[in-house]
C-alpha cells in the first residue's frame, strides 16, 4: 500500500476507535491535511494529514493518547496555534490534541495565592480572572491574547515582563500531565516550598509536548502593582540604545526594557508614536525605540530618577498616559515585524505590508555585555546577503533578542529566498553561541530549531534529554522530531 494511503488508513482506523469509546470527542474529531488547520505561526508551509480531536477535558485526552499508543501514532498537543517554530505542526502523521477547549477554572484560592486551571485558557484571561482580586499573573507573552496557558507553560514563554517578574516557570506550582501511555499524573504541589522528590514540575515545563499532555495548570500570582509608569526614549542608533539600557539597569530593575530597531519600526504601524515622539524619521539615521516601565510603590521616585537618565542622553522622551497606553504597547506586541494576529494562524499570517514574502524568525538569547556585539552582529550578517533584511524586537532587560529575516525582493522564487534566510540565520547562531549567548529565550526548538539545539547543547547533554524522554516515552510517540 502506497505510504500515503497507509497512513490515511491508520488515521481512520484510530478516528473509528475514538468515536467507539468516546462518541462526543468523535464527533469532534477529524482528518486535516491542509497547513491551515495544521499549522501555527511559523514559516512551515506544509504537514502531513493528521487526526485532528478537540479535547474538552482531562479524561478525553487520556482516551484520546491511549488510543493513539495502541494504534502505533503519534501525538501531538497543541494550544493557541502561535508558535513560531512549528513544535505544535506534526512532521509525521499524527494525533493532533488540541486543548484549548480545556477551559475549566478548577480551584481559585486568593488566600493561598494559587489557581488550578484547564490549559485552554488564554494568558489575558488569567489576568482577567485575577484583576477583580487585586492580583495579576505577570508572564506577558506578545500574544497575550491568543497564547493558551497550556501552551506557554511547554515552551516556558516569557514575554515584555521578563526582567523582573521572570518567565512562565517562576509562576507555576504544579502540572496535571497525560503520560504517553494514558496516565493522569500531577507533578509538584500547591504549596509554596516543595522539595520532596526530583523537580519534575519544570522538567515538564518547557518540554514542548514531548513528555506528555498538559492538561491543568496549578499557577500562583501576586498583588496587581500599586502604580507603573511607561517610558519611551527614541535615539539615533541601536549602539546609543543599548548602552542607554545598560545605564538604566545599572541603577533600576524595571518591569519592562524593550527595544524595536529601525528594521522592526519600519515594518510596524508606528502610528501611535509619532504625536508623542514626532515621526521616526526625524529620530535619526538609525532610529531606534525604548519601552521602560517601572511598577510598585516608589513609582514616582523610580520614574523621575529613569527620566533623568534618558534626558542626560539626548534621548526625545515621553511619559506614556493611561489613554496612550494600549496603542503603544501594540506597536511592541503586534506588528509585522514579528507576526500577525490572523485567525486562524497561517504562514501566511507572517508577511510583510507589501505582500507575502520568505521570512524566518529566531529568538535567541545573549549575556547582557554582550547585547551590543549580538545586535551589530545580526544585522551585520543580515545585510551581508543580497535582499536580505532584519528586523530586531528585544527583551533588551533579559537578553533575549527576537529576530525575524526578510527577503526584501519578494520575487517568485521562494525556495531560492528560504535558503538563504536559512544560511544567514545559521551564521547568526554561530555568532550568538561564541558570545556565550543560546539559540531559545522563550519560543522553544519545535522542529525548525533541533538542529541549533544540538549544536547549542552538545552530544552528551542532548543524549541526557533522549534519555530522559525514552524513560517517560519508550515508543517516542510525544511529538516526535520536535525540540531534540
């Protein structure tokens, strides 16, 4: 039988197989073939068909991966659909889980600050949850409003709140994990201190799917700041930026350091900047923007101490008011710079404002001495290419830089674009590894980045993390081909 129709073949026989013992999740399954109901908002243009099922709690996920162990098939789970680097796109025929329809809100204890939760729930729906409390949940991904929490807690996203409230780990306490054989096992504890047994609460975390199916999600989260100011510095250049940074994070820990290069703000709607900043292009030669926020109870001190900084640099200044606050921080989280906010998701979703074209996006992360020598280096390698371009939006308070390739021309030969993106971006591995610097912040390895893990991490360490999946996974039926 010819491969493909041997593949459809197992693909029907484990849909018939679910709608056998579990008719409602049957009738919530189906084939998918296409990248649109397969992909999510990387560069992949393509996946082989797969059984698509919509989970709606724990026990039909256990249903669903039992199935698919005894049928010999792959599982893949997915959230929200916005990674950018294709861990939740089967490379094999697969089953696909999808739990973002696990939207349960278990337990909300204020008191104990902690909340068991279904993983469908969007991150911006936590925040929503806990803001009548006086609480907030601080990992603040870009797609805060789509990102499932499920999701982040796989890939351990971070987000703009990073450089002082951390990535998704420092705010998770326990995970209710599908094991590949169907098992419903809790790791971690509600309490605040934990140490009995090995850690398995943050193996799990940031495992990308590949050790199990997380289907709850025990977080924890502190009080809603009492006041948080939002600052914006335009300079001449990205050099003038970083070292403008470096002096502010020598004298302050703010909630927020971001920075948008003159790549990122030409590909931006860039709108809501100009009545406070004036127009980009009057910036200077390489404009370059400056998000820095501080939070808490020495606001007013913390801010004017900040302003001073900025002012002894030549910085253009502004205070951000509440009404300006969400068109600023769209420029930062949406804009195509980085992706788009299409439904569904699609690599179509990443384009440019004159049309579809070849992109490729990193996220990688550098010593903060080193962020000067990272930035000059990617654009370097950037321009080295012929119709090449880049574009920078960073965590600029952590180190974590996210770059997105661009071919400029746009032309009809895709594939011939693809590979050189893909040879610029090798190089800028290359340069980000000798700097001491690692090839994930927050996006994970999913399938487009394995290679780059392995060159990261070494031989012995990688076989560490084989290891450890054959232990949990024997068949390697977790989201095969995915992060190692």
């Amino acid at each position: 039988m010819h491969a493909t129709a041997a593949a459809h073949a197992v693909l029907a026989r484990l849909l018939d197989a679910i709608t056998s013992h579990a008719p409602e999740l049957g009738s919530r399954a189906r084939i998918a073939a296409s990248i649109e109901e397969l992909g999510d908002e990387s560069p992949i243009t393509s996946a082989p068909a797969s059984l698509v099922v919509e989970a709606r709690c724990a026990a039909e996920v256990q249903t669903a991966v039992a199935l698919a162990a005894r049928h010999g098939l792959p599982v893949v789970p997915r959230g929200g659909r916005t990674g950018l680097v294709g861990g939740a796109v089967p490379v094999v025929p697969s089953l696909v889980i999808d739990v973002s329809g696990i939207r349960s809100i278990h337990e909300l204890d204020i008191a104990g600050r902690y909340a068991h939760l279904g993983p469908g729930l969007t991150v911006a729906e936590v925040g929503e949850m806990l803001a009548p409390h006086g609480m907030f949940y601080p990992p603040d991904p870009a797609s805060v409003s789509r990102a499932t929490l499920g999701g982040t807690v796989a890939t351990n996203a971070g987000g703009l709140r990073c450089v002082k409230y951390g990535v998704t780990e420092r705010w998770i306490r326990s995970l209710d994990v599908v094991l590949a054989d169907g098992r419903l096992v809790t790791v971690g504890h509600r309490v605040i201190k934990d140490v009995t047994g090995l850690d398995l609460t943050h193996l799990m975390i940031g495992s990308e799917g590949t050790l199990g199916v997380i289907v709850g999600v025990g977080i924890t989260f502190c009080p809603i700041p009492v006041e948080s100011r939002l600052a914006l510095a335009a300079l001449g250049s990205a050099n003038e930026a970083i070292a403008l940074a470096g002096r502010v994070l020598d004298t302050l820990t703010p909630s927020m350091c971001e920075l948008l290069d003159a790549g990122a703000l030409l590909a931006r709607d860039t709108g809501p900047l100009s009545p406070l900043l004036g127009p980009v292009s009057e910036w200077g030669a390489d404009p370059t923007l400056l998000m820095i926020e501080v939070d808490g109870s020495a606001v007013e001190t913390e801010h004017a101490a900040l302003m001073d900084l900025l002012a002894a640099a030549g910085a253009r200044t502004h205070t951000v008011s509440p009404d300006d606050l969400d068109g600023v921080l769209s420029v930062r989280r949406g804009g195509s710079a980085v992706r788009s906010a299409g439904t569904p998701p699609t690599a179509e979703a990443l384009v440019s404002a004159s049309g579809a074209r070849p992109v490729l996006p990193q996220d990688v992360s550098v010593p903060l001495p080193r962020l000067a020598e990272a930035v000059a280096g990617i654009r370097s390698i950037a321009s080295g290419f012929e119709r090449t371009g880049s574009r920078i939006a960073a965590h600029l308070g952590d180190g974590n830089l996210h770059v997105l390739l661009v071919d400029e021309v746009g032309d009809a030969d895709h594939d011939e674009a693809r590979e050189r993106l893909q040879t610029a971006m090798a190089a800028i591995v290359d340069t980000v590894l000798s700097l001491g610097g690692t090839v994930s912040g927050e996006h994970g390895i999913g399938s487009l980045k394995r290679a780059y893990a392995a060159l990261d991490l070494g031989e012995d360490v990688m076989e560490m993390h084989r290891s450890i999946k054959l232990a949990l996974d024997p068949h390697s039926l977790m989201n095969p081909g995915t992060a190692f």
